[in-house]
C-alpha cells in the first residue's frame, strides 16, 4: 500500500456496507471471525487491522481482496463480482444433493476421499 491510509473515509464505507447488509457489529465480528472490538476500531478509524483480519473483514462484507485499501488509498472498492443466477445456484445444489446421497450409501472408499478432499478445499486437515 503506497501513500497514506485514509482510515476514516474506509471506517465510513465499512459503516455504511455493513447497514446494507443488515448487519450488526456483532453478526459482522461472528462472520468474519474477528472480536467486536476490532469491527469498532476499524468503524471509529482508531486501528487499521493487520492484512489476514482485513481480508477475513472484507469476505463478511462481500468485497474483493483489497478493497479495504483500495478505499483507504482514496479508490473506490473493485467492482462486485457477477452473481450467479438462482437457476444455475439451485441445479449445482441439486447436483450436490445427488452427488452427497451417494456418498452415503458408499462403504467407505468413495466417501473418505470426498472427505479428504472436502477438508482440503477448507483447509481443516483434522475436520471440524
């Protein structure tokens, strides 16, 4: 990040995106996994999160990677990705919901590698 932060023009715009979401302090500390301290200081602009608390922010927020300092640099945040139409979001649920019933009747092999992998893409090794 070049040049001088802005923290109270970001504090403004995480203020506001949080009331379009509907959120409170609180549901947006418990979706980013942060404390409610920090989503009060970075609102009051007394504390920039470091970079991993940022981006966890960021992802509560719907924003992409950066935006946080895009806003703090004076910029607007980067343009929202295109969401996908219901349609499309109900039929990969769809094939999900086939895809996760076999599993089930599988005798193991199938269902503990679809685990594995699970665990991989989230990055829980041990499980949840």
């Amino acid at each position: 990040m070049a040049g001088e932060l802005d923290r109270e023009r970001a504090a403004k715009y995480v203020v506001a995106r949080r009331g379009s979401l509907g959120l409170t302090q609180e549901q947006l500390a418990e979706r980013a996994g942060v404390t409610v301290k920090t989503i009060y200081n970075l609102e009051s602009g007394e504390r920039w999160p470091q970079a991993r608390t940022r981006g966890s922010i960021e992802l509560a927020l719907q924003w992409r990677a950066g935006d946080l300092a895009r806003i703090a640099e004076g910029r607007e945040p980067a343009a929202a990705p295109q969401q996908p139409e219901l349609s499309l979001v109900l039929r990969e649920l769809e094939e999900l919901n086939a895809y996760f019933a076999d599993l089930q009747a599988d005798p193991g092999d199938k269902r503990r590698m679809a685990l594995a992998f699970l665990r991989a893409l989230y990055g829980e090794p041990d499980g949840r």
